[in-house]
C-alpha cells in the first residue's frame, strides 16, 4: 500500500512540473551533464592559463596521449598551462556525449583549438576520449587521449 501511494505521488509530481513545463531530467542526465562540464571547464582553465583549475581538475595521475601519440604527464601538461605556450584564443569542447559508470566515467566529443606556439598560429580540431574518476566527491580527468581531424578539402 505504501508503494503505491509513493509511486502515485511520484507520478503527481512528474505530470505537475510536464505541465508548468520544467523540464525533467534524471540522475544519470544529471551525472552526465557534470562530467561534459568538468571537461568543458578544463578546457577554459587551458584557455585562461588557469594553473589553479587546471590543477583541481586534472587527477594526481592525469595523462594526455596527444595527436602526435607523446604521451603527456600532469606536471607537462601544468608546465604548459604555467607558461602559456602554447597560447590559446580558443580552446572548446562540443558535440559532446556521456557515459557514466558508478564512479567512472568517459566523455567523448570535438574540441575545437586556435592560438599561437612558439610565434606560430594554428587552429585545430581534435576528436577527443576523456576518462574520469569521481574521489572524494569530484569528478577529475584522469586520461586524455585527442586524435587530430583533418582539415576539409
């Protein structure tokens, strides 16, 4: 009995916020959304030059496989963002998706890049994986790995 009358006041709720028209999203949505976050958010602490971000985003462990397949350790990678080279105009993440298991999780998408390194300018896409850990109540970036998307002809 006390079943159904929780999941009829469940189903109240859910027919109420359909028709003031706030949209319903789910836990896993919700998980989802927060992990494309901490991947855009890391993108803006690269963009910025913002070692302290970039630091409470990336895992103790964090490693970056590159276009070139180097592969990067966290201290590198801070070592970049503490020098500003490369210098980033733009550096964004999109066409995005999700997966979330338990605390782990991958993001999938297209970062698109523009700046200047070593006085030289570029812009890129890369195709990006980035696998997550959630500790201590934080998602981090554990692994980076970005293929480079060929230029159109």
């Amino acid at each position: 009995m006390m079943q159904h009358t929780l999941r009829r006041r469940t189903l109240s709720l859910a027919a109420a916020l359909c028709l003031v028209g706030l949209p319903m999203t789910t836990h896993a949505e919700d998980t989802a959304q927060q992990v494309m976050d901490v991947t855009q958010q890391a993108c803006e602490a690269f963009r910025a030059g913002d070692v302290k971000a970039a630091e409470r985003l990336l895992a103790p462990t964090f490693t970056l496989v590159g276009t070139d397949a180097t592969v990067q350790s966290r201290e590198s990678v801070l070592a970049e963002v503490r020098s500003r080279d490369p210098q980033y105009e733009v550096f964004r993440n999109h066409s995005m998706t999700a997966q979330v298991h338990g605390s782990a999780a991958i993001v999938q998408g297209i970062t698109s890049i523009k700046g200047s390194s070593g006085g030289k300018s570029f812009e890129v896409d890369v195709r990006f994986t980035d696998t997550l850990i959630k500790q201590k109540g934080r998602w981090l970036i554990l692994v980076s790995h970005v293929t480079r998307i060929p230029a159109s002809r």
